[in-house]
C-alpha cells in the first residue's frame, strides 16, 4: 500500500478546495436563512445551490463540489449515530419499535411497487420510500451514495430531497391538528408524530408544540427512525454489491462509523459536551452535502422529471401516517 506525497495531497487539495468553499458558503448561508426566517435549512441550500448549478459546466469547481456531495455526505451520515442510544429505542416499548421496523419496510415497498408501476424503476422506488420512512433529506443522500451514479439518479435525488423536505413541513403543521382531533394522549402523539414526520427539526418543532412529553417521545420515536438508516443501507448496499449495480463497499465505512458511534454513545462515555459539537459538524456536513447537490442540479432536469414522482411521495407519506395510525389504534 503506497501513500500520497505531499505534492500530490497539496495537488489534490488546491483541486477540491474552490468547489468545495463555494459548497461550504452556500451551506452558511443556508444556515442563516433558516435561522432568521424559520423555512428548513435543507430547502435553502437546496434551492441556493441550483442558482449556482453553472458553475458545474465549466472551470475549477467542479472537483469540489462532487467531493462535498459525496465525502460530506458520508461523514455527515456517520455522526448522526451519536443521537442515538438504545435506551432510548427501548423506552418506547417493544411494540411500538416493531410495529415502526414493520412500517419502515413496508413502505420501502410502497415505494417500489409504486415506481415499478409507473416505469420510474427500482431505484427510485428504494430511494424514495426509504427517505419517507426513515429521516428525510439525510435518509435520501444515505442511499443515493449506494445507487448507480448517473444523470438521472441526481436528478431523482434532489427532487425526493426537495419534495420530502416541503411534504414534511406540510405535516408539521398538519399533523398536530389530526393528533388533536382523535384525542390522542401524549404518548400516543408523540408517537404519531416521531413516528410520521420526515425531517428532525420537524419532528422537534410538531412535539413540542403540544406539551415537553408528546416532544419528548416524538423526539425518541425520530430517532429510532434515524437508527434503522444503519441496517436499511447496509441491507441496499449488500444488494446492490451482489447485482452489480451499486458502487462503494459491501460494508459501506460510513455505515460502520454510524453503528460504532451508536454503541459507543449508548455506554454514556461520550460527553454531553462532545456530543454536541459532533451535532453540529454532522449537520454541517449533511447541510453542505445537500448544497452541492443542488449546485449539481438543472431545474430545467427537474421540470422533465413530471408529477407522478411527486405522487408517489405523497401516497408514500399518506401510507405511513395510515400505518403509524393503525398500530396506535391497536395500542402499541
């Protein structure tokens, strides 16, 4: 095994670095939309990055920009394992975590049934139900990094991005009026919310907005949800590695990195402190991640794609509120 001179780490390096700090710009200025006008950070970087998608067909920023689409992307995903611990999978009960395991497999298969039906393929189908029914925005990118790269899987990815990122602040606002209107009781909205709403803060923003314990337990039901990314990539990426299809690892790093912070945070060892700085780099990293994409992305490829992927999110959503809904009906 050989290792990189100097010049060549310096060569590589001065080739990424435009790119990469035009990423990182749009991504604080992502950040700081959301934090003065309220709107999902992702969405701005989103949207931002596909002002800047010229910039992709010529010059030196290329390089840069697919390195924070992909490297980001990894690193960001990998430290989201430090939200998680298994007591606090477990303090949901056992009923409810595998009635949600249920419902996250299941419309995964919503999703492809529905791409299948309407000639968008396979992928899209795991793409995109994947992102519904795990963690939005963070759960698209995890997978897309496992699909064939290609024109048209970036293209998929950033219309799933944007549209689970506007569907789940539709439900943010929905959703806790629903709760309300079948008289759920805390517990029982906090699970319906954590167990239903795409995107974290989303979660965090619908909970708390109707008592600290519906927030608290929609918060550990999100990330139960945010959990199963580890065991749903490492099965796509295990089978898009024995069809031929995929790229990457049969074991993606990431993937072992997130398990490893998993188990490592659920021993307590980490400090409070710690933890949160590793937050705040993986949202950068997820936040930065998600501009690239959208600098790598035409509307104009966008406005070919048509509504019926669209559609197949919402009927993915709607069928995962039905199925969250079902299982508290019967009392998980």
């Amino acid at each position: 095994m050989t290792f990189p001179s100097k010049t060549e780490m310096r060569s590589g390096l001065s080739e990424i670095a435009p790119g990469l700090a035009i990423c990182l710009i749009v991504a604080a200025a992502a950040r700081f939309l959301s934090e003065h006008y309220g709107a999902p950070q992702m969405l701005f970087a989103l949207l931002l990055g596909m002002a800047l998608h010229f910039l992709t067909e010529e010059g030196p920023s290329a390089a840069g920009v697919d390195f924070a689409a992909r490297v980001m992307l990894r690193i960001g995903v990998a430290l989201l394992g430090v939200r998680i611990t298994f007591v606090q999978v477990t303090a949901l009960g056992w009923p409810a975590v595998i009635w949600m395991t249920l419902g996250i497999a299941a419309t995964i298969g919503v999703g492809v049934a529905i791409a299948r039906a309407s000639n968008r393929g396979t992928a899209f189908g795991v793409l995109s139900g994947g992102a519904v029914a795990i963690c939005g925005a963070s759960a698209a990118m995890a997978i897309a990094a496992l699909l064939p790269r290609g024109k048209e899987q970036e293209r998929d990815t950033i219309l799933v991005v944007v549209s689970v990122t506007a569907l789940s602040t539709v439900a943010m606002i929905v959703y806790p009026m629903i709760v309300g209107v079948f008289g759920l009781d805390p517990r029982q909205s906090g699970i319906f919310l954590g167990g239903t709403i795409h995107d974290v803060a989303q979660v965090v923003g619908a909970g708390y907005s109707m008592s600290d314990q519906t927030g608290d337990t929609a918060t550990i039901a999100k990330l139960f949800r945010v959990a199963m990314l580890m065991p749903v990539v490492l099965i796509i990426g295990l089978m898009t590695r024995g069809s031929g299809t995929g790229r990457g690892a049969p074991i993606p790093l990431f993937v072992l990195g997130f398990a490893g912070l998993v188990v490592v945070n659920s021993f307590g060892v980490i400090p409070a402190v710690a933890i949160d700085w590793i937050t705040t780099v993986s949202g950068w990293c997820l936040v930065t991640a998600i501009a690239a994409l959208g600098i790598k992305t035409s509307l104009k490829a966008l406005f070919e794609v048509g509504s019926i992927p669209l559609l197949a999110l919402v009927g993915e959503t709607v069928f995962l509120a039905l199925w969250v809904g079902l299982g508290i009906w019967f009392g998980i």
